[in-house]
C-alpha cells in the first residue's frame, strides 16, 4: 500500500490543512484518510503525520 506515490498525496493533503487543525481534528482527518485508503491506510497515513498507529 505504501508507494511513494500515496505518501506524498497524503503528505500534500495533510500540509495544505496542518494549520486549521487541533490535535483531535488532526486525529480524525487521519482516520478519514486511513478509512479512505483501506487495507494499509493506517500505516500509510501515521508515518506521514508522525502519529502512532496504535490505539493505546
């Protein structure tokens, strides 16, 4: 799931909108992305924005 081609939309995605989001939009707009995405999103998705990808 992860080609570099995926990771940099979402990259761009996600800087295009950094500035309008608090840490729990931040959060949602990345499950959105990582459901969007399907199998692999939540990888995907946490090494682009640095998050964990566990739920703990």
């Amino acid at each position: 799931m992860q080609d570099a081609k995926i990771i940099e939309t979402i990259r761009n995605k996600y800087i295009v909108i950094l500035a309008d989001l608090d840490e729990r939009a931040s959060r949602r707009w990345a499950a959105a992305e990582a459901i969007a995405l399907g199998h692999g999103g939540i990888t995907a998705v946490s090494s682009v924005i640095g998050a964990s990808d566990r739920n703990d």
